[in-house]
C-alpha cells in the first residue's frame, strides 16, 4: 500500500494494510489508542482510501486524494459539534441532521464518509444510540470512521458494529507514576483498607499524582473494555476485573475524573488523599 505523506510506523502499516488489503471496506471502522494526532491522520489516510479513482488505493495522486488530502473532498466530512455546546459534543441534534444528508447520494466517489474524532469524548450515549440505527443498517455508499482513546466509553453496541484498528498507546506517564498507579489499582481491591491509605499518601507532589492517577483512570478504562469482552491492553487488567464490577468500574472512574479536576485547583494533598481513600471505600464496599 502506498502512504505518500503519512510516515506511519511499520506497526501502523501493517495494520492499515490488513485492515483495507484485498479491496476490502467495512461499513465503520474505529480508531483507538494512539495519539490524537494519529488516530487523526489515519482517519485521513482511511478516508483518501474509501473516495481514490485509482486501481492501488490510495494513489495520492489524483484529483479525489488530493482533495481528500487538502479536506475539501465534497464527500468527506469531519463532522463538527454542535456549537451550543461547550465541549462542542455530536448531539442528537448533530446526528439527526446527518442521518438526513445521508440520504443523499455521493457527490464524486462510490461512498459519503463521515469522520467522528474523540468518539468517546465528545459522543454520549444518547448520540450513539441515534448512530446505531444506522450502523445496524449500513448503506453499501456510506463509511464511518470513530476515533477515540480509550473505546470502553462506547455502548457495546457500537464497538460491535465497527472494524477496530487498535494504534500502539503512547505514554506520556513516567514510569514512577506507571508505577504508582498500579499500586493504588491493586490496594482499591485488597481487604485491608490501611493498605489504601499508605498507597495514597504517596499522592504528595502534585505533578506525580496528576500522572499517576490519569494513568490509574486508564488502567480502570482498560479493566472496563475487559469486562465487556474486550482484550486488556494491561496484564494486570484482567486480575483487577475479577474483583470489580462494571458499576463499580464507572464509579472509580467517575471519582478518578473529580480528583484530577480538584488537582487542577489549589487542593491540599493530604485532604485529596482522605477523600480518594473514602470515596473508593465506598465504592469497593457498596452491593
């Protein structure tokens, strides 16, 4: 396969090529992992495939690659938010308003591609219940591509219907705060609970504990994807699953996502670290 200017690392090719090889397109594929600059160049890259005149797809050089390149393509849309929201979300509103372009046949190319970048950030549920009904249905003119970090905040539904291409997952967490992350995910599931108290006042410089516990929400994220069937990207992932259920799962992550935003503010460590430990005893421990 050519790649013209996407210098993808060998791992990525060779995932590209497996998945587009032979001719092959699914009706909707998701980018996970990664970066959100690769996940996002890889769905240009997809889409330059799906819309190429050429025989060897893609060619980058005709007109259709060109414009797929350059984003102009009239049959490649990276869909926009919608723009009453704050965090620039694809709204039910959004959703409902393509479903009816989609109707519509292609401009130029044999498909209409849509382009969702951070799926798991900025589509709800609500959303991909409304994408559903069309992927539960694929028109044989239209592809979709999701991107996302961390797929276990995508309705089982939706990641059953989508090819995934899975991108090698780059760490910007040191190995202190790896470390320390782990540590806190084995001492949530032991039942001495003073052992979750000597691992969270570990918590004491602020840049440590703002890696260790991003890298602790992604450990859960990961242990989420487990437990909905999905292959752990962490070993240890598939040990802590055994012990924690998918409420509870929600639940730590929920908690997890409040203490970074109270680390963004002027928070004394140790009241953080009382919090965390109450706040994850209290999960643990619920029916």
């Amino acid at each position: 396969m050519n790649f013209g200017k996407y210098e993808f690392a060998p791992v990525v090719q060779k995932k590209l090529t497996d998945l587009l090889s032979y001719g092959r397109m699914p009706h909707s594929v998701l980018i996970s992992g990664g970066d959100g600059r690769l996940r996002e160049e890889t769905a240009e890259y997809i889409s330059a495939y799906a819309v190429c005149t050429a025989e060897d797809r893609p060619c980058f050089n005709c007109r259709a690659c060109h414009k797929a390149t350059e984003r102009i393509h009239p049959d490649i849309e990276f869909v926009k938010g919608d723009p009453d929201s704050k965090k620039q979300i694809y709204s039910k509103k959004v959703l409902d308003e393509l479903t009816e372009g989609m109707a519509v046949r292609p401009n130029e190319a044999e498909r209409r591609v849509y382009v969702f970048l951070d799926a798991d950030e900025k589509l709800p549920a609500v959303s991909q219940n409304a994408l559903l009904k069309t992927l539960e249905e694929p028109s044989a003119d239209i592809l979709f591509i999701l991107t996302c970090k961390n797929p276990s905040f995508l309705l089982e539904t939706v990641l059953s219907r989508c090819a995934e291409l899975a991108l090698p997952v780059t760490s910007d967490f040191s190995a202190e705060a790896v470390a320390l992350a782990e540590e806190l995910a084995l001492a949530v599931t032991d039942i001495n609970e003073y052992k979750l108290m000597t691992v969270a006042y570990k918590l004491t410089d602020k840049t440590i504990a703002s890696q260790a516990l991003s890298a602790l929400r992604e450990l859960m994220g990961d242990c989420l994807l487990t437990a909905v069937g999905g292959t752990p990207k962490n070993p240890l992932s598939a040990k802590l699953v055994r012990r924690l259920t998918r409420e509870k799962l929600l639940g730590l992550i929920s908690t997890l996502d409040s203490a970074l935003k109270k680390l963004e503010s002027n928070v004394n460590m140790n009241l953080l670290s009382v919090w965390l430990c109450t706040e994850f005893r209290r999960i643990i421990w619920q029916k």
